[in-house]
C-alpha cells in the first residue's frame, strides 16, 4: 500500500485543504422522488432505497460508517401548502443504512413527497 501526502487539493482556481475534504465534507448524500416508484436523481454514497410505506424511506449506503453516531441533515418539500418535514427514525440507525420519515408538520401526517434531499457526515469504516 501507498501513501501520498497532500495537503491541499485546487481546482486550478481553488485551494481547499484535504482536512476540510476529509473531516468536512458530507461522505454520503441523495436527492430522490418520494412518490410512486422511489427513484434517486443524484447521489454520493448511497447504493439504494426501500419504499417501507407511505413516507417511510430506507437509504443504503455503498460505504458504511465507522460508528452509527454520524451526523444528518434530511429535506423534503411541502405538500399542498403545509409546512413538512423530514425526520430520523432514530430507532433503525445503523452504521451501513438508515430509515427516514417525512410527515406534514403538526399532524404527524406521513406523506410521499416528490423531493427528498439527504446528507451524512461522519467518519467512514
């Protein structure tokens, strides 16, 4: 195995230094369609979704993650007009997956949502 040191990485335009790269940057996000057939638009890491239900996601990650004390940010959008939101099942968190919830905002409501934006930051296994 080999080594190589770096301690910036630049673009020809911006010098970002690999501390920020390696400690700062999200290891895993996905942008998907939450409604009929779940589909992933765009995504870093994460190898497939399960459908558990009526806003009840499943993410799989290609690369798990060290410890399941990782770090999320979850989106989605709002259905006709009423504030929604994206939660962690914090019951169902494991180093390689994790499910996700969306429901309207103060009737615990589940509903597909057409955009699901998720991110995770942590250490890699």
């Amino acid at each position: 195995m080999s080594t190589l040191n770096v301690a910036n990485v630049t673009d020809g335009t911006t010098s970002v230094p690999t501390g920020y790269v390696v400690n700062g940057s999200a290891k895993a996000w996905v942008n998907f369609n939450g409604t009929g057939t779940i589909a992933i638009r765009d995504s870093l890491n994460v190898s497939s979704l399960t459908d558990n239900g009526t806003g009840v996601y499943g993410v799989i990650l290609t690369n798990s993650f060290s410890a399941v004390n990782y770090a999320t940010g979850l989106g989605c959008d709002n259905q006709a007009g009423v504030t929604s939101f994206a939660s962690m099942a914090t019951d169902d968190r494991a180093v390689g997956s994790i499910t996700l919830v969306t429901t309207q905002f103060l009737s615990n409501i589940f509903f597909d949502p057409e955009n699901v934006d998720c991110s995770f930051n942590g250490d890699l296994a």
